[in-house]
C-alpha cells in the first residue's frame, strides 16, 4: 500500500507539471525546474530509512548531475530549430547521455562520487 502511495504521488507529481506546462509555459518551466522529484526522493528515502547521510549523499550526487543535465536543456531548443521533436529529443537524449557517461568517469577519477 505505501509503495503504491508513493507511485501515486510521484506520477500525479509529473502530470501535474506537463498539464500546467502545456497550459502556462513559464509556469511548467518553474514547476519542472523546482527539485520536487528530488525532494520527494528524499521524503521516500528518510521515511524508508531514517538516515540522513542517505538524503545528504544523494543530495550531494543529485547536485553533481545537474550540470550534465544542462546538456539536454541546451541541446534539444537549438534542434527543434532544424529538425522534427522526435529526432531532435531523440539526439538530444543520446548527446545527453554521452556526457552523463564522461561526467560520471570525470567525478570518479577526482573521487567526487562512489
């Protein structure tokens, strides 16, 4: 039952945010950029656990994701430009990707992550 609470929340969550987007663009940018999956996350883990270095270490990743995650957000507007909104999430998913597998070898040679 709690799981499915959880699941619930967290999809009510995202079609809230993708019903307010297509409604009120700045108002979904504001609601998708908030970290609310994040801080439900963090909900969900302390009351699983009750440990808050859990929360902080995935605080501190979570953090260290975003900025490969800006890879995305600047790729997919310059190719909506010259392409079709499959293709260009498509390659903008892939690019993303790409530099989420260098970050990550990046953060682990500098021992910034496990």
């Amino acid at each position: 039952m709690y799981f499915m609470l959880k699941v619930i929340i967290t999809a009510l969550l995202v079609v809230g945010i993708s019903e307010a987007g297509k409604r009120f663009t700045t108002l979904g940018a504001v609601l998708a950029s908030l970290p609310l999956t994040s801080l439900l996350a963090f909900i969900w883990i302390y009351v699983d656990t009750k440990d808050n270095q859990k929360v902080a270490a995935l605080s501190w990743e979570i953090l260290l994701m975003v900025i490969p995650s800006l890879v995305f957000f600047m790729a997919l507007p310059l190719l909506l430009k010259v392409t079709r909104f499959y293709p260009a999430l498509l390659v903008s998913a892939i690019l993303t990707a790409v530099v989420y597998f260098l970050w990550m070898m990046l953060m682990r040679k500098f021992g910034f992550v496990s």
